[in-house]
C-alpha cells in the first residue's frame, strides 16, 4: 500500500456538522479541537502529549490542560502512546488522500490515452486540446517530419507570380522562415537557440512543470514535452497575463475544480482572460 502523502490541499469538512458538535464545550476546548485537527489534516501526523507539546500548540496554558483534555476525550480525542489522536480526524483526512490519488490516476489516464490516441479528423489542436476535451490531440512531429511539412507549405507560398527575386534566395529565405517558424512553437520547454527568451522565461516555464506537477507528474512531464513551446510563447505574448494563467490554474487544481485536465483550462483561460 502506497505511503499516504505528507501533505494534502483539501479535506471534506461540514462546518454546520462541527458547529453543532462543538456547541457544548468551552472555548478552550473548541480550539483545541480545531487546531489538533488541523495539525492532522496538514502534516498526517499526532501531535505528542509529552512536555505540554500538545497544550503548547492548542494555545491552553498548562494548568488548564486537564480540564481542556478530559473535555477532548469527550469529543472522541484519545491518548495512545504519549500521542493524542481521533478516529474521526483520521478518516476525514483518509478520504481526502482517497480522493487526490482518484484525481490523480484518472489525469494520469487521461494524459496517457491524449498522447497516444489519434486525433479526430477536422478537429483543431492545441495545448492540452480543447476544453470540453471531445478529441485526443495529435502525436508530435519529429522534428524531420515538421521541417519537411513547413518547407513544402512555404515554397508553395512562395512560388507565385507576384516572387521577383532569384530562385537562390527564395530558397534561402524558405530555409530562414521554415527554420524560425519551426522554432517559434518547438514542443520542447527550452529556450530557442535563435531567439533567445528574457531571463525570466525559464523561472516561468520552472513553475509551469511545478504547478502541473500537482495534477501529475506523468501529466506535467507530458506537458512539456508536446506543448512546452506553447506555454514559452504566451509567456513572450503576454507574460503578465500568462502569469495570470497559470496562477488560476494553480487555484483551480488545488481546489479540485478542473474536471478535463489542466491544458484544456489553460488554453480556455487564455482565450477568455483580458
């Protein structure tokens, strides 16, 4: 059985349900209930009854420990080798590590059959595809494939009647732009060799593959790997608003409120923020 993480965003908690529980013991007691809660909930760990540890971080003065503790015991708070813990508190946590691993081995999945399933035909790509996430999104050129599919589109573009320079700069100039043009949207998070980016691009694109990090890690490394030149370029776009982007990306997958994956949000966010 996998070692439940250390630390967890969110738990489910009914604070009408606690109000009534708590409503028949002293202010004291209420505090220490929700602080000796809390310290479970954020760390996985109980808090020791050794040295007035336990008073200490429930802000009870010493001499009122007693009073405070047998009310605790009442609440369901039990001592067992020199640790106070509650069978309730524990579970509520339980469900919560439950309910993040949930999330993340559907993300998983759903990362997996993205990058590997064909794309629908006629459907448009994108990071992280579209955000009702209808179609997979397609598998990465290599970067042979791309060049030679931006070559044959620029020469065509080129050879027009209206071309009045030599034939041996159109195929310079065909070189350059297929060149950059591949560069400017390159699936990898590196900073382009031609166009080198500010030098906060790659503390950006860091706290990209951190905040995705908390969806997946398969999830985040994925990511980058096909859409990290997508995330470099709104950073060169716009960096205040690309910053804007993934902060609420942040919020939103701590807060459980991303039901796609998090490309389809950022690209949605992108399209509607100002």
């Amino acid at each position: 059985m996998k070692k439940p993480p250390r630390e967890v965003p969110w738990v489910r908690y009914s604070g009408s349900a606690r109000m009534l529980e708590l409503s028949g013991v002293s202010p004291e007691a209420e505090l220490a209930h929700r602080r000796l809660s809390d310290w479970h909930w954020s760390t996985g760990e109980w808090p020791t009854t050794l040295r007035n540890s336990a008073a200490a971080l429930c802000r009870v003065p010493p001499g009122l420990w007693a009073s405070v503790q047998a009310e605790l015991a009442a609440l369901g708070w039990r001592v067992r080798g020199g640790r106070i813990t509650h069978h309730g508190v524990h579970q509520v946590r339980a469900d919560a590590v439950s309910a993040l691993r949930s999330f993340q081995t559907r993300g998983r999945m759903g990362a997996e059959r993205r990058w590997t399933a064909q794309e629908a035909p006629g459907q448009p790509s994108g990071p992280g595809g579209p955000p009702n996430g209808n179609h997979m999104a397609k598998p990465k050129l290599s970067h042979s494939s791309a060049i030679a599919k931006l070559k044959k589109k620029h020469s065509q573009a080129i050879a027009e009647p209206m071309q009045s320079k030599s034939k041996s700069k159109s195929k310079s100039r065909v070189k350059s732009t297929v060149h950059n043009t591949f560069n400017a949207e390159r699936l990898t998070c590196s900073v382009s060799a031609q166009e080198k980016g500010s030098t906060k691009e790659q503390p950006f694109l860091r706290e990209v593959k951190e905040v995705l990090h908390l969806w997946s890690p398969a999830f985040a490394q994925n990511e980058l790997d096909n859409y990290g030149g997508w995330w470099r370029n709104r950073f060169r776009e716009n960096p205040g608003k690309s910053g804007r982007v993934l902060a609420e990306i942040r919020s939103m997958i701590r807060e459980g409120r991303i039901s796609g994956n998090p490309g389809a949000a950022a690209m949605d966010l992108w399209k509607r923020f100002p």
